[in-house]
C-alpha cells in the first residue's frame, strides 16, 4: 500500500511545483502595464514639461508647446498611438515623482543617469548631451582645429569656461597643457573666445548649437574625442512598463534618428529658440 501512496505524493509535489511556477509567471506578467493600451483607452497621451531650450519651450503669451521632444512627443501619440496629446506643465524637481505617481504618461528630455533609472526606465536616447568646444574659425591659432583634445591640449591654446559648472569640471580633467580661462558667466566665456582672448568656448553641446545656429560666419562646433561627460537624452517612462509597450517608442525614435529626422528637428527648435531671444 506504500508505493501508490508514494506516488500520489510525488505528483502532488509535481502539480505544486508546476501550479507555483505558473503563478510566478503571470505574476511577473501582472507587474508589467500595457502603458499604450491604458492611453489608448483614455484617449490621450500625457507629456510631462519641464521648460529647457531647445528641448521644449513654452509661449508664455499663448502657453503653446515647442522644441524637439514636443514634436516628438505629439508625433507618437498623433501618428503611432492615435491619440490626442497634451502637455501637463511641471519643473524639473517634479518631473520624474509626476511619472511616478501616473499625472503624465512620458517624461520628456530626462539626461539619462544611474541614479534617474533606479526611480524612472529610459527609452533610448533621442540625442546625446555632452560636452562640446566651439572656436572661432578666424582664428589663426584654430585654422587646422581638429577633434581630438590631446591635439588642442597646447600651452598656447586658451579655453574659456563657466567657473563652476559641470563643463569645467570635464576639460579639467582632460586639459594639462593649455590654459583654462574661468569666467563668472558663459555670456564672458561666448565674448572672450569672440574676441580672441580665449581659443575655445566650453559648454553643453545643444547651447554651443544654438550659439553655433546664431553666428554661423565665424563658428565652429567641435565634438571632441573622446566624448566628453556624455549622456544620452531620452524620455522617461514608469519602471513597470512592458518590454513590448518600450520597444514601441524605442523602434519609433531609432528610425527617426537613423533618418536624420531628429536632428532637422532640433535644428528648427535651435532657430526658434534663437528667434525668440
């Protein structure tokens, strides 16, 4: 009488186990949210709007929305989702704990860093944030400028920065042999490398762009290699989202980016940011 009784516990334990490993699996399922089927049910997609140029820009006559991660924005939920789009206005103190808590949908133009992504997950990156030179190409001492930072790192080669500032710190690092002119503002650090006081101007590479787009007769934007504090610039989406729902607007930005779509767009916010100053 022992052995039937042996095997009806045996698979017992059997069914247990395979009952168990079905409640783990839906259970992982659970925790992830279709994010796009709750948005298309509503019928309308949140963006959350932290005002920084040229990324997104705020009338302040109208309270009209602009800037690259707007049209990005309006695009995917307009042309992918189907849905109307709106843009809730917050500061960037709030933006990530509004993702958070569900009042946006996507939080747009997040740098990405490993402290955002334990509270926040990444898209990948519409474009990159890093540090960028610019020079004044009449300048003598820039005429065969290249974009590697050893080649520039000369005794005779005077870099102007904002004292302080995240940009100082990188071409401190890098920067032994040339001098590092620091300046209380980067208004001074824009006027002396105007004036030739300076060599290379230091600073993010979206607002060395939208100095670059606003005097294109004497400038020139350099990307150094290696890259400096680079990051790339994404939209945030809540940590529960569904693999599937992420590739969605990951599939949608690497086909915009490949294009060259991205970057017509941040050249138009670039010069409407520049109008509009």
């Amino acid at each position: 009488m022992s052995r039937p009784c042996s095997f009806s516990l045996k698979s017992f334990f059997v069914s247990a186990s395979l009952c168990g490993a079905l409640f783990a699996h839906c259970t992982a399922q659970a925790a992830e949210t279709s994010i796009w089927q709750e948005v298309q049910q509503a019928g309308e997609l949140r963006c959350g709007a932290a005002v920084a140029a040229p990324y997104v820009m705020r009338d302040a006559r109208t309270g009209d929305y602009s800037g690259y991660f707007v049209d990005l924005c309006r695009d995917f939920g307009e042309k992918v989702l189907k849905v109307k789009v709106s843009f809730v206005d917050t500061n960037w103190d709030n933006l990530v704990a509004g993702l958070q808590s569900s009042k946006w949908d996507l939080a747009m133009a997040l740098n990405q860093t490993p402290e955002r992504a334990l509270a926040v997950a990444f898209t990948v990156p519409a474009t990159d944030y890093q540090v960028s030179l610019l020079v004044n190409r009449n300048n003598p001492k820039m005429a065969d400028v290249s974009d590697d930072i050893a080649a520039l790192d000369k005794p005779e080669v005077t870099f102007a920065v904002m004292s302080g500032t995240a940009q100082d710190k990188a071409i401190s690092s890098v920067v032994r042999k040339g001098k590092i002119m620091r300046l209380p503002g980067m208004d001074e650090a824009r006027l002396a490398v105007m004036s030739k006081r300076a060599d290379v101007l230091v600073d993010a590479s979206d607002t060395n762009h939208l100095f670059a787009l606003a005097n294109p007769d004497w400038t020139r934007e350099i990307l150094p290699k290696p890259a400096l504090a680079k990051q790339g610039v994404a939209f945030g989406v809540r940590r529960d989202i569904s693999a599937a729902d992420l590739e969605v607007l990951n599939i949608y930005l690497r086909q915009r980016r490949d294009t060259g779509e991205i970057q017509q767009l941040v050249d138009k916010a670039s010069l409407a940011a520049n109008t509009a100053k």
